[in-house]
C-alpha cells in the first residue's frame, strides 16, 4: 500500500487487528526488517510498517533530510492513517525518528519500545578527532585540482584514503542519502529525551558495538519514565538475535497477546 505524507509517496503494509502498533525500521532496513515481529504481533494488535524515505519501496527524499524531516513524514502518516495515540516499537534509525516524534509530539505515541536506539552522539577521543580533521583536510586537497597534480602519484593514493574513508554505512551510499546520512548522524538527540512522556521501553543487545549499552543506559535515566531490558547473547539486532525473549518482553510491555 502507498500513502502521499511529509511530500513523499510512502509504502507501508498492515496485519492483523486491534490497537495499532507503529514499527520503525533502522538505517538500510525496510519493512521487511521487522515482519517476524509484525506476525507477532497481528495475532492481536495491528500491526503497521513503513518504509522510510530511502529505504525498501519508498524513494529517497528530493533533498538531504535530517530527523526533523524524517519526523514531520511520520506525523503526517500516523494522522492520515488515523491511529494517533498508537504505540510505537522502533530500531536504531528508526528509533532517532520515534525519540524525537514522543518528543515534540505526545498525542500521537502511546507506549515507546526503543530497540539499540541511535540518536546520542558517541563518546569522541582526542585520536577521533584528530583522524576527522586529517580526514576534511585530505578531501579538500583531493578536491583540488592543481594540488592533485603537484602531488602527482601521492595524490593518487591521498584521494583512494579519502574515498575508503567513512563508516560502511556512508561509504555504501551516494547523492541525496550520503547527505542525508551525515545530518541524521550529526542530530543529537539527547536534549529533547528529558521531554518524552510516553512509558518507554528500552532494549539493548548486551554485545552491541554499533550503539553500545552505555547509550541504553544514559536514556533510560534521561527518558522520565523509562526501564532498561539487556539481551545477553544479542548484538545490534538485538530483537532478531533473541527473538523469543525480545517478544515475551513486549507483549507484557504492550499488553495482551501473553
């Protein structure tokens, strides 16, 4: 099914009946990346997915979008859709998208179950940001086109360092969603965590290296009303590695279906 919100044609799918249950993917999902818990789930909850812009069936947006952006077309959906007041279970990405959509708007999120959420800048060292400045430094050599040719041979090999430079989320990506990647990355979210009524859930794999526990632990006494559950055995995609235990949690969480 398509949906026309936040000026983008979305693709979203639902399953089964009751109170509706909004599920956000993380960055490079869609979907399908939460199917196993929308089966789930539709036993007795409906169950809503989406793509977001990008990602799966809905094109990317026309120009670089930050979370705010994301946000606004998830609103637009949850309105037009008419399931205001739903709960919401998002991963990663997607969960920077749900932090700032409790926020700033609290009618529309019932219950928050935040899965390895991003959207808390990492701990940075003296090394990281040395290596950021060599980085940006390098780029505008590369991109100079007398200093590549004075350069000669070692200008070669600067522009291949620039170019395998990133993490393998960036390097993967090209034009409108590499930009939209560094403004969704460089949002810090933790301002607005304080601001977050909605009961939240929080649920982090113990091994996750992508967004690591101690980000888990920081929401949780940031959020006003938020607990912790940690998934032994589980990485990143924590809610697939123990998907067992992930869905007994949220069952008792969201209610009914135990």
């Amino acid at each position: 099914m398509m949906m026309d919100a936040g000026g983008m044609r979305l693709h979203y799918a639902v399953s089964g009946e009751g109170d509706p249950v909004l599920l956000l993917h993380g960055w490079g999902g869609c979907i399908g990346s939460f199917a196993p818990v929308a089966a789930g789930l539709s036993g007795y909850r409906r169950a809503v997915s989406v793509d977001l812009p990008g990602f799966g069936q809905t094109p990317p947006p026309p120009v670089p979008w930050s979370v705010t952006e994301y946000k606004e077309a998830v609103r637009e959906f949850i309105e037009r859709l008419g399931i205001a007041g739903c709960d919401v279970v998002a991963h990663s990405f997607g969960a920077r998208v749900a932090i700032l959509l409790a926020a700033e708007h609290p009618d529309l999120v019932s219950k928050l179950v935040l899965v390895d959420a991003a959207g808390v800048r990492p701990r940075r060292t003296l090394k990281y940001h040395l290596k950021v400045r060599a980085f940006k430094l390098g780029r505008r050599i590369a991109g100079c086109r007398a200093c590549m040719r004075l350069l000669g041979p070692a200008g070669k090999r600067l522009k291949a360092r620039v170019e395998a430079a990133g993490s393998k989320d960036y390097r993967a990506l090209s034009g409108v969603m590499r930009r939209t990647f560094v403004k969704v990355v460089n949002q810090d979210l933790r301002p607005v965590l304080r601001r977050i009524s909605s009961p939240t859930l929080l649920v982090w794999g113990r091994d996750d290296t992508e967004t690591p526990l101690y980000m888990g632990e920081l929401m949780e006494k940031e959020i006003p009303d938020a607990g912790l559950v940690v998934l032994d055995g589980a990485g990143h995609f924590s809610y697939l590695d123990r998907f067992d235990r992930f869905m007994l949690i949220l069952r008792s969480f969201l209610g009914g279906g135990v």
